[in-house]
C-alpha cells in the first residue's frame, strides 16, 4: 500500500499573523505621524507596536500556532517599527537641524536595527534563551521614542535636547550590535502563581506610568539599558571564578 506524501498547508494562523500585522501598522503611523509633525502620536504609536509586538509570540506559543512565516515575517515588521521608524521619528524631531550629520546617525541606528534582527534569527536556535546578545530592538526604540516624549511633554526642543537625542539614539543603536547580554525575562511564567508583594510592586509601577508615562518609561528603558552593562561583568566575573576554581593548583 503506498503511503500518500503529506504535503504542507499553504494557510496562514491568523492570529499570531494579526498581532504582527497590528505592529506593522503602528510602526508605519508612527513614520506618518513623524512626517505630519504629530511625534507624541508616533513615540505613543511605537509603544503600541512594542506591545503588540510582545504579545504575537506568546499567542502563538499559548494556541500553538508558530509556524516559520511567522517568525521571518515578524521580523520584517519588527524591523519597520523598531529600526526604521525610531530613525525617521528621531530625524524628523531633532536629528534633521543637524544637517548629514544628524541624518549619518538616524541610518546608523536603523543598520543597527537590521543587523540586530539579522543576528537574532541566525543565533536564534543556538542562543541562551535566558539572554539577548545586544540591546532588543524594541528596547532601542522605546529608549529613542521614550526621549523625545520626555521633551515633547516638558515642551523641550533647544540644542541641548537635540544633542541628547543624538546621544541616545547613537547609544542605542550601538547597544543593539554590542556583545552586552541582557535578561530577555523568557523564563517568567505569567500564569503560575506569585508572591503578594509583586502585585503591590505591579501595582505601584502601574501607578508611576499612569501619572508620568512619559518620564517613568523613560527611566525604565534606560535603567535597562545599562542593566545589560551590569549583567554582562557579572557573567564575566563568574566565567573567570569558574575558570580559576578548574585550573588545576
């Protein structure tokens, strides 16, 4: 009896993939909202697509519905929203009234992005889920986008601020091609159960944001980003105890 071939559904899970697509879509409002000079609707737009974006991959997971188009055509959409449009927000805001030299670091963030995103899919099978290599390419973005809310509520628009956005979106685009390791928080089971004290903590948190968003979020990417500087010599200063304690006396 011959045994018929199993060939592949050509369909797509629309869950997940709509997730995504949601993503995509508030990346590029965040581009249109940078174009038409409304940047607190497109800093408030790459937030969205940081959370959608945080939320196709667990969905998936949860309904078992990954699949390899999914996650080639998430990082397509990751790479609009957290490479290109933080770029292009960050340049339209500021960066522009620094001439080539603003528009030199706007696409040196967005390579770094696309780099970033390369790297991860290549090592994705073979990496520490426990860690990312480099700053998370929605990381780098809230960082950018999370400034330029700072000084669009506080009214901010000067040199000083202009040189500080050049600051920050250097510095996280470099972070996101660096070696640092950062805590990817993968292991983190949100439905087994929890100490007290972290709802409160949850709870607090929550509050912040609600009463600054733009001040607090901020200081949570950057208190992150350099969380990852923290993490990696203490990886290191672990890797060289173990390796003295198996050198042999």
């Amino acid at each position: 009896m011959k045994q018929t071939k199993k060939v592949p559904s050509k369909g797509l899970y629309l869950l997940p993939n709509l997730f995504t697509t949601s993503a995509l879509f508030a990346g590029f409002y965040a581009i249109t909202g940078a174009v038409n000079g409304t940047f607190e609707i497109a800093v408030i737009a790459i937030f969205i697509a940081m959370v959608l974006d945080g939320l196709d991959g667990r969905v998936a997971r949860m309904t078992n519905t990954q699949s390899e188009f999914g996650a080639q055509y998430d990082s397509l959409a990751d790479l609009v929203s957290f490479g290109v449009a933080p770029a292009i927000v960050a340049y339209a805001w500021g960066l522009s009234s620094l001439g080539k030299f603003g528009w030199m670091v706007a696409f040196v963030y967005a390579t770094c992005g696309a780099l970033r995103l390369a790297r991860f899919n290549v090592q994705h099978s073979t990496a520490d889920k426990r860690y990312f290599q480099g700053l998370a390419s929605p990381a780098a973005a809230a960082l950018v986008a999370g400034y330029i809310w700072l000084m669009e509520d506080n009214q901010l628009s000067g040199s000083a601020a202009v040189y500080g956005l050049l600051a920050v979106t250097l510095f996280s685009g470099l972070l996101m091609v660096s070696n640092i390791r950062y805590h990817s928080f993968k292991e983190l089971n949100f439905t087994g159960k929890v100490p007290f004290i972290v709802a409160v903590i949850v709870m607090l948190v929550l509050a912040l944001v609600y009463a600054a968003p733009p001040l607090v979020l901020f200081i949570v990417c950057l208190a992150y980003a350099f969380s990852g500087i923290g993490l990696t010599v203490s990886l290191l200063r672990r890797k060289r105890k173990e390796k003295k304690a198996d050198k042999p006396e």
